[in-house]
C-alpha cells in the first residue's frame, strides 16, 4: 500500500527508486577520448604493441595449422602410404572387391602401425568424399602444423650454423613444394618459408614428393611474406631472390657462404614486385640451352647445391 502512496503522489522530480537516472541521462559524457585509448580500436592495438615491444616482450607467435585432408581412390592411397605420407585413418568399404591394391594399402598400415582402421558403408564414404571416385578407399590426412619462421634460424643457431632457408613466393604446386623440402634436406637447409595466402601448402602431394624428408625439415608459414624477410635482414641474414633478369650469376654470389635467405618466384611471374624490392641481390641461373626457366624445385635445387659446395 505505500508504495501506492507513492505514485499517487503529486510531488515532481524523480519517482522514488529511480536514483536520478534520468537527469543524469540528459548529462554529457564528456569529451570523445582519442583512438589509442578506445578498446578495440586499430590504433589502440597498434599502440599496445609498440609498449610492448619497448618493454622487451615478444609479439605471440602462431603456429598454423593445415585442414584435415583426405586422399580418395585406390591408387592415391597406395601411393601415398608408400611415400609415407603421414595418416591418421584408412577408411575400407564395407564388402569391397579384394583387389591386390586393396591388400596393399592394408599390408602397409598394418607395417606402418599407428594408423586407425575403419569398415564404413559406401553411403557414408559417398558423403565424407563429397560424392567423388573413391573406389572403396578414403586416406585421411592430419592437419600439417607449421613452423614460425623465426623458429628455422632458431634451430640453425642451436645447431652453431649460419642458417640456411628456402622462401618461396607464389608457389602453387604442391609437387613443387616437396621438391624443394627435399632438396634443402639434401643441402643441409633448415628450412622452407612459406606464405599463408596464395601458395602451395604442406599436402599430401607434397608429402609424396619430399620422398619423406618433410618429417625431418620444417615447414614455416609466414602471414606476410614482405615483412618475414624484413625480420630474416634484422637478423643479418642476406635475402637473395632468383630472377632470370638478375644483376650477376649465382656462382658469383659470396653472400651464399653465409646466413642467407634464398627466395624463389613462381615459375611463371617470378617473384612479386614487393619481395623483390624487399630482396639484398637478385642472381640470376646460367642457362646455355636457351630454356626460359626453371620450375621452383630444380631452381632451389641448384642455388642449394651452390650454398653447399661453399660451406665446405
């Protein structure tokens, strides 16, 4: 009943329990504060980043991550399992024709161990290969985790060597990719660099073609290529790019005797305006035969061999 009273009552101002919210609703904020100070802001984060960096602290690196992938048909899959692409699964066809590729595939993961088994329906096979040819036999392919590239001149510090690394830029073909994982394995590298966008991944094509040597050389995805060579130079690393209008030839270039980057284009455009700009020399292969180029893995296969016959 009081609080009847109350509402009945002919006084003005702010009703009882209203504690002047509304007045206040009518008061400024104040003045709007500047970019640096709002939450979320882009400046604001910029900001933040900079006091951290002259405090000392290192910016948290991320370590990317691949998707899952799947390796579908009988032939794929045997050829995978035989180039030890690694696998988390092999999915069989419930009733499937006993073919010798079918006993294969089910030799090498009952010798490679650690890789699960699993009888599906062809339903669920049609679903999980989105309708495709998979012949009874479905690979599934873990997620590939990526190296920081400031993680392969880490190890080559660990190791006491000046490091040896692979950027590629604009690299599509997976094939090519593992070529050139197998050729810095070769050359004694510490590591491939590279981009997150635009460029081939570690797949199981490039597994196949690293004939295995991608489980022993780390593979490094770098958010902005420009800016990770950048890093590589304060770090006094020279970066060298391969372009077939280069200023000398690379059997004249001393820098590959020491900490050294070396950048390969694609095939067809070479390397981006903004690398190469970025780039300390740009070298040039010798080619006599009159070939216009060479794809990224026999490129990097020769400058490596080069670095290598250098270091002794």
């Amino acid at each position: 009943m009081a609080a009847n009273n109350r509402r009945m009552s002919g006084k003005k101002g702010a009703q009882v329990g209203s504690g002047g919210q509304r007045r206040r609703g009518l008061e400024g904020k104040g003045p709007t504060p500047p970019a640096e100070m709002r939450k979320g802001h882009a400046k604001q984060r910029a900001a933040a980043a900079k006091s951290r960096r002259a405090q000392g602290r290192a910016p948290q690196r991320r370590t990317g991550k691949a998707a899952s992938e799947l390796v579908v048909g009988r032939n794929p899959v045997v050829e995978a399992l035989r180039g030890g692409v690694p696998a988390s699964t092999l999915y069989v066809q419930q009733f499937i024709d006993n073919d010798e590729r079918v006993r294969e595939a089910l030799q090498l993961v009952a010798e490679r161990g650690g890789i699960n088994l699993m009888e599906a329906p062809r339903p669920e096979l049609d679903r999980m290969t989105n309708g495709l040819n998979h012949q009874g036999l479905v690979l599934q392919v873990p997620p590939y985790e990526y190296a920081h590239p400031e993680d392969l001149a880490g190890a080559a510090a660990d190791a006491g060597e000046d490091p040896l690394i692979v950027a590629l830029d604009g690299v599509t073909d997976p094939r090519n990719l593992g070529a050139v994982v197998r050729s810095v394995s070769a050359f004694g590298g510490h590591g491939v660099v590279v981009p997150e966008r635009r460029a081939a991944g570690m797949t199981a094509g490039a597994w196949k073609t690293s004939a295995g040597t991608a489980a022993r050389t780390p593979v490094a995805r770098a958010t902005n290529l420009t800016r990770a060579l950048e890093t590589y130079k304060k770090a006094g690393m020279v970066v060298v790019g391969l372009a077939a209008d280069g200023e000398s030839e690379v059997q004249d270039l001393q820098a590959l005797e020491g900490p050294v980057v070396i950048v390969v284009g694609s095939e067809g455009k070479g390397l981006s305006r903004l690398v190469g700009e970025t780039c300390d020399f740009r070298v040039r292969i010798p080619m006599p035969g009159g070939a216009e180029s060479l794809n990224a893995g026999v490129a990097a296969g020769i400058v490596l061999y080069e670095a290598a016959r250098r270091r002794g």
